[in-house]
C-alpha cells in the first residue's frame, strides 16, 4: 500500500472494487444465466469477438472473495457472500450429469461450447472435455466434503502420465516420467502438463486430509523443478499452454504456497523467492504482468520497487487473462510449437475478474491472508 494512503481510503478502495465487480455480475441478461460474470473471446488480428459464459473465470472471482472473506467489513462480507451464491448456483450447469463431479468450461448442453458464435459451437471436435482446472476451484469454492474429494483423488490417476496408459509428449524429456496429474478428464485426450492448472489443483488436494500419493507428490515435483530451473521464464508456452506469461505462473504458484502450510511446499517457496526478486528488477511494462508480480511479491513479503506501485484501472480491465490455442487439441509436439504464435490464439477477457485482481492486490497490501 502507498504510504500515503490511509486506512480508511483503503477501506473505500476495497469497498467500490466489491461494489464494481457486483455491478458486472449478470442479473436479467438476455443470453447470459444469473449469477455468471461476463467475459469477452477475442482476437487480436481478426474482427472476432464473442460474449463468453465459461465458468472458471466467475469460480475464480469467487476463491478470492472467500479467500479475503475476513478482511472485509460485515456489509462487505454479505455483499461478497451474495455474489458467491449466485455463482455457486450456476456449477450444475457445468456438470454433465450427477454420478460424475467432475466440471467443464464450457455448460453440458449442447452446442453450448464456444457460445454465441457462428461456426465454433457447431463443430463437435471443439468441445473440450472437463477438465482438472475447473473442476479444482469449483470443488475449493463450493467446499466439497471430504468423501467428495476422496472420490476425486480416486478419479484423478485415472487420467495421469503413464497409470493411465498414456504418456505426455508435449514436454521435456525430464518430466516424461512423472506420474503427475493432466490438465484434462476426458479418456481420449492427451496427457498435458499445466504448472497453473495443477498449482491450483494442489491447492485443494494439499489441503485435505487425504494422505499425499506418488501423482501428488510427482505433481509438487514438476511445479517445482519448472521453477527452479526457471522453464517458466524460457519456454512457457511447454510448461503452463494455457498461461503461457511468466507473471501468470508466478501468480498462481506463489498462491500455492501461500495457502499452503505444508513442509512439501517450502522448495518451492524458496524457487519462488528467487524467481519474483529477478522478475522485479525487470520492471515488465505490461500492466497485467505488473500487477500479477506485485501480488505474487506480496505473497511471499518481498519488498516491491516503486516501478511495480500504482496501476492504471481501465488499462486492467481491458486485459486478458489467459488464451486458447486453436491447436491444443493436437498433442503432436511440431503443431503445439504454433501455440506462441498470436494468430492462432483466442483470448479470454473477464473486466470483473481483472477488477478482483486489483482487490486482491490491495488487500495484501495490508497484510490480509
């Protein structure tokens, strides 16, 4: 927080942040379900540009609120409780059917992927298959019991490197024989390696109160060693396909050990340290990226330079957040190399969520968990 702003101008940032982020949830929208933050798909050559449902973008917007549910006063409290009800009402949509707790992206009906386009929807081919991202805040946000997340460790390995019959090709020879979890559910997807998406998988998993297993254990691996041997800073595009930025990986990585109290992850907080020190003496321009390094800094109490203070709202809210390549459903290593190249790329923009990122950023500014 900036010395010369009080406490109580804290307070009334946090406040009209909440206020902003509540004003864009959907209420009475002609095409999108209540309860769902809006965001936008785009291209940054072509004139495309869609209104998007997806459900990860409103679960994450959802985890930070609970997440700094103590840090808000009660009316703020009740306001953040309310918005997480109404997103938590739209999970079922996302899910195909009750016997199987496992989430998609996209709703479970049909044509229903990439919506409110003219071609994607139509093209079955396209349709992901749930996958571990989703599913793992879903599970964190509607506090899924224990016996829930006992079935999902069982469901998991199933769709693991190698014990589930296949192998990972899109990676470094080094990890080729980890056990680690996939980024997808699906039995006719490829095995994929994700550094985000297992970050927040590991959330969950290191936090019940199920014994840690080879798959769990080889998926702490594989995050750590990818930044340790700083491979999130040379070839993001092979370690996180859906986050490929370096800022993006230490965000959700720091948060891994910062909700994380397990002796397991200290290697990792220790890569960490090292990692976000060497990123801040770069002073990245990209507002995004400047933002994601002040609230990974924060996590792990490192000092931040006065290039990283201060950001600029409405160039944030007009960032993306993350992308899909449109050859991700390949596993062939030569056409995922065409992942970096900004043409084949879809990008996601959510404004609330960017909104609850500068909350976020705020809040630990104070010292909040």
């Amino acid at each position: 927080m900036d010395q010369a702003t009080t406490f109580t101008e804290h307070e009334q940032i946090i406040g009209e942040l909440l206020e902003e982020i509540a004003s864009l949830q959907a209420k009475g929208h002609p095409i999108l379900r209540d309860g769902i933050f809006p965001s936008t798909r785009e291209h940054r050559f072509l004139p495309y540009n869609r209104t998007d449902e997806n459900i990860f973008l409103s679960a994450a917007i959802c985890f930070l609120l609970q997440r700094f549910r103590s840090a808000l006063h009660p009316g703020q409290q009740l306001l953040a409780e309310d918005i997480c009800q109404k997103v938590i009402a739209c999970y079922p949509y996302y899910r195909k059917n009750t016997e199987r707790e496992t989430y998609n992206f996209f709703e479970h009906k049909p044509n229903a992927h990439f919506p409110h386009g003219l071609l994607a929807s139509n093209l079955q081919f396209l349709r992901p298959a749930d996958d571990v991202d989703d599913t793992s805040l879903i599970y964190l946000t509607s506090k899924k019991n224990e016996e829930q997340i006992a079935w999902l460790k069982n469901k998991l390995p199933q769709h693991a490197n190698i014990t589930s019959r296949k192998q990972i090709r899109h990676t470094f020879p080094h990890y080729s024989h980890l056990q680690a979890y996939s980024t997808f559910f699906g039995e006719k997807m490829y095995i994929e390696f994700d550094c985000c998406v297992l970050s927040n998988l590991l959330m969950l998993l290191l936090n019940s109160e199920h014994p840690l297993n080879q798959h769990d254990l080889d998926s702490l691996k594989y995050v750590t060693s990818v930044i340790e041997k700083e491979e999130h800073i040379s070839h993001p595009f092979v370690v996180a396909p859906s986050y490929p930025r370096s800022s993006h990986i230490l965000y959700h990585t720091s948060r891994l050990v910062h909700v994380t109290h397990c002796p397991e992850v200290l290697p990792l907080r220790k890569a960490l340290e090292k990692s976000v020190r060497k990123e801040l003496e770069k002073s990245p321009r990209n507002e995004m990226d400047r933002l994601l390094l002040s609230i990974s800094a924060k996590r792990l109490n490192i000092t931040i330079p006065p290039s990283i203070v201060g950001f600029n709202k409405s160039k944030i809210i007009k960032e993306d957040f993350f992308y899909v390549s449109l050859w991700s459903l390949s596993s062939s290593p030569k056409f995922r190399k065409l992942d970096k190249l900004t043409f084949f790329q879809v990008r996601f923009r959510c404004p609330a969520f960017n909104l609850a990122l500068l909350m976020e950023n705020h809040l630990l500014s104070v010292g909040n968990p």
